[in-house]
C-alpha cells in the first residue's frame, strides 16, 4: 500500500495538494478486497484443491459428473470406510498401548544408559505403529541435518500428527501443556521414562519460567532434542505464519525443519474450532492415505546482534522456503483472537502521515 500511495498524482491539477475524493477509493479497495479473501482467515480452512478428487476432499461437496466416477467413488468410500478404517483404529489402539505400558515399565528402572535406550526403543515403535494406522508415507531429506541431542527442533505446524511423523525418524523431547482424560494418562507415562517438558496453565502463560526450563533442558548435552511449533497452532499446509520468540530465547542451536502433506491423498489440516480431535483422526484415518515430505535443514544460530525477533523470522523464512510456503508475518493467534489494538493504532498512524497528495 505505501508503494502505491507514495506514486504521482495522476492529476497534475492536483500536484498543489488539493483533495480529491478519489484519494480514498484506493484504501476501500484494499478493505474490500481483505473483506473478500484476506491472507489470514483462509489459512484456518482446509487447503483448497485446484479441482475435485475422488476423496470429495477440497470444500466444494459432491458434484454428478458421470455414471462411472460415481460409482468408483462409491467403491472407495467403501474401501476407506469397512476395510481400511477397522484396521487403522486397531493399530493406532496398539501403538497407544504400547506407548503407555511401556513407557510405565521402562520408568521403573533406574537413570542409566540402557534406560535411555529402551526409552528410545518404545518411543520409535509406538509412533511408527501410529503412522502405519495413518498409511502415512514419508520422505525423509538432508538427514545429514537431523536434531542433536541438547538442541532445540523448530518445525511449521500443520496437526498433532507432525509428532508421529517427525519421530519416526528420531526421538525428541516434548514440549506442551498438561492435560486430563487419556491425553493427560499419556503424559504421565511418557514423562516417566523421557524428560519431557510439560508445563501447567499458569506457567505456560509465564514466559520466564518456560524459558528458563528450557534452558535446563538444553544444558544436559545428553538429554533428546526438544520439539518445538513455534507458531502455537495449527497453519492449513500452505503458509508459515509469525514463530513466538521465546524459543530462540534460550540461546541454543536450532535445527529448523519444514514439513509439506501432498493434498490430493488426505487433508492433513486441524481445523480445532470446527473438530475435536477425535473427529479430526477419524476424518484423516479414513483419508486414502498421509503422504508428506520433510526437509532436515541445516543448524542455525543466533548471531551478534540479532535479537531473537529477528532470529525467529529468519527461521520461519528458511522453513518457508524450503517447504514451499507463503511466509506471512502474522500472528496465528488470530485463529482465535482479534487484531490487537496497538497494531490497528500503528496501521492509523502509519496512514496519517502519508503525504497523498505526492
């Protein structure tokens, strides 16, 4: 918008300064056109195909094109629904079973090397068994680059699946909120064997505090790479919205990784406003399948002086490109929230000095 404000008057019977009513039909068409389809509300719906599949999967509903196509889509429905769906439940039933027994036992035994190893052990075969149930298909790049151990993992967030398929490859450290129900059961039990990093509400809202535990973590050279999303919530696999600085706060090697899901096979996206989660896994287990790509980049560091605003977008930028991605700067907190008064203030101000007349 200041590029084309800070252009020549078209009239130069203007040039004086005079106003013209004409002056504000360019700040209606841009609030028009933000009305219409603005950059951060289509980011929280489901990633739009450029035509329609046989998974009925972009936002349009079902349309009548032929005999044939309508009958192949009622073969797959029935495919995906009664033969695929059983099987996938009972294999995600086992991995979490696993996951949680195993966990229990292993926190048992003393801290030593051969429990870290069967930390390891349980951790890869419950998530491995958990992408089987999704038929997830994974392409692992630059594995040269994998997390080290005392370093922190940063990634784009498209759903809580990001975690199976990023330890697939390699165990890490967890970090999020406490939680009841099963979810909290889990927690519990993986704490027990691996350092997780869970943290209750009225500490996740305390900066200092997640930044000092953080610190902690990083400190043990010996202890798993903590994963992080530093977009707080779950992006529609087109874009890499603003990443919180409070990561790159911490001071220590980030090891950036964008994930990319193939939208033709499956809509890997958490729309969490419109589906519960297990509303969200039965939709993506009866997808045809997950296929995604995941890129290791190489470590990065903060720089002498560059504060960690400026290292998190730089992150974000690398992630973004790599993956294919729009880089907007964001908030996805938006999602849920409104546009800050401070920001709208600042766009005012912006406008209020701009010379239009130029």
């Amino acid at each position: 918008m200041e590029e084309d404000m800070g252009r020549p008057r078209s009239s130069p019977s203007l040039a004086g300064g005079d106003f013209a009513l004409s002056d504000a039909f360019y700040f209606y068409k841009k609030g028009l056109e933000s009305i219409v389809d603005d950059e951060v509300t289509q980011r929280f719906s489901s990633e739009e195909l450029a035509s329609w599949n046989l998974l009925t999967r972009t936002n349009q509903n079902f349309h009548y094109i032929s005999l044939r196509l309508t009958i192949i889509w009622g073969l797959g429905v029935f495919v995906r629904y009664c033969i695929l769906l059983p099987l996938r439940v009972t294999l995600a039933v086992i991995g979490i079973s696993w996951l949680v027994i195993g966990t229990t036992l292993v926190g048992f035994l003393s801290d030593s090397s051969v429990k870290n190893w069967l930390s390891e052990l349980v951790h890869l075969t419950c998530y491995r068994i958990c992408a089987r149930a999704l038929s997830a298909t994974i392409r692992y790049h630059n594995r040269e680059n994998k997390p080290r151990k005392g370093g922190i993992c940063v990634a784009n967030h498209t759903a809580p699946i990001d975690v199976v398929i990023l330890a697939n490859d390699g165990c890490y450290a967890m970090v999020g909120q406490v939680h009841g129900g099963l979810m909290g059961v889990i927690q519990r039990s993986m704490v027990r064997s691996c350092p997780h990093v869970w943290f209750e509400r009225s500490e996740m809202k305390d900066r200092h505090t997640v930044t000092s535990r953080l610190r902690a973590h990083v400190a043990a050279k010996t202890k798993l790479p903590i994963l992080i999303f530093p977009e707080g919530t779950c992006i529609n696999n087109t874009s890499v919205m603003m990443f919180k600085k409070g990561s790159f706060e911490v001071g220590a090697t980030i090891s950036p990784v964008a994930i990319k899901y193939d939208p033709r096979f499956g809509d890997a996206f958490w729309n969490s406003s419109k589906y519960n989660i297990v509303s969200y896994l039965l939709r993506t287990m009866t997808s045809w399948a997950v296929v995604v790509n995941v890129w290791y980049l190489p470590p990065m560091s903060l720089q002498d002086g560059e504060d960690a605003a400026q290292f998190a977008n730089k992150v974000k930028s690398a992630i973004a490109r790599q993956g294919g991605l729009l880089d907007l700067a964001w908030d996805g907190g938006l999602k849920r929230g409104k546009v800050k008064d401070t920001l709208r203030e600042e766009q005012q101000r912006m406008y209020s000095k701009k010379d239009v007349s130029r």
